[in-house]
C-alpha cells in the first residue's frame, strides 16, 4: 500500500504527527454565499425576523464551529485558534448574503478547515433561521481565498485560479 499522510504503513487511518513542524503564524480566509428570495432578504436586513438578529447569531455559530473543527473533521488538529472574524455582505442585486471568515493562529499545522468550517456553519444557521420563510435557498462557493504560514507560505485564489506565491 502506498504511504499517504492521513495513512500508515499497514493502511490504517492516523493523525498526522505534525511535531517536527515549525510553530508559525498562520491565517486562511475563506468565503461563501447564501441565495434566497429577495423577501427573505429584505426582513434579514430590515433585522424584523421573529427570531432575532439573524447575522448576529450566524457570526456567533461561525465562531464556534472554528473552535469546534477538530471535533467534526475525522483526523483534524485541535488547534488554539487566536482570533475569528466573520463579515456579511448583502448583496441585494443578486439576492444573497456573501460570508467572509478570517482565522489566525499559532501552530504547526494550518487553519484553512477552521475558517471553511466557520463559514459553512454560519451560512447554514442562516439557513436554520429564515427556513420558515424559505426553503430554496441555497449556499453556494464555500472556498479558501487565501493562507498563510507553514512552509507552503503564501496562497491566494485569484479569479477561480490558484496561485501559490510562497
């Protein structure tokens, strides 16, 4: 069997010993979007859901999920995660809600699932929130735009193209 690093020897799933890694400064941003109706929209922004501050919750549900990553990712680092970020924009021409989530650390392994993982998390709580109003929308283009750190050094997504500059 050939060696892969989430395998050993003998096949068998493993975490990765990340030991002999250099503890770095690292940081990923990542990105998503979440369609609806534009009447959906319209009482997020209006902030008139009966369920309260919809965005408010979904930055909180981001937050968590990154500090809670390696507990739903098989084999994922547990990682002490210095700093979370999430910003929403609403871009009522194309009636969507677009989620952006910075994450910082300290460590010896990246922090790009952290910051996927809080982005899918809030635009799903999102989606939790307002499914009452609406159930077609949908959450789209959750990808890494950018980290930082390690030993790849810098990467960023430039127009659906990956260029590494590290």
């Amino acid at each position: 069997m050939t060696y892969t690093p989430h395998f050993n020897q003998a096949g068998e799933a493993h975490m990765v010993d990340v030991s002999e890694k250099s503890i770095t400064h690292r940081s990923a941003i990542s990105e998503g979007y979440i369609e609806m109706r534009p009447e959906t929209l319209q009482i997020i922004v209006a902030g008139t859901h009966k369920k309260g501050d919809v965005l408010a919750v979904a930055r909180i549900a981001g937050i968590m999920a990154s500090k809670k990553t390696s507990e739903l990712i098989p084999l994922c680092h547990p990682l002490p995660i210095s700093h979370v970020e999430l910003s929403f924009t609403v871009e009522m021409a194309i009636n969507c809600i677009r989620c952006q989530t910075l994450v910082k650390t300290i460590g010896q392994t990246g922090i790009e699932i952290e910051a996927l993982c809080a982005t899918q998390i809030a635009l799903l709580t999102i989606y939790d929130m307002c499914k009452a109003l609406d159930r077609g929308m949908v959450i789209r283009s959750v990808r890494l735009l950018e980290k930082d750190g390690g030993k790849s050094g810098h990467w960023q997504q430039i127009n659906s193209d990956k260029k590494n500059t590290g």
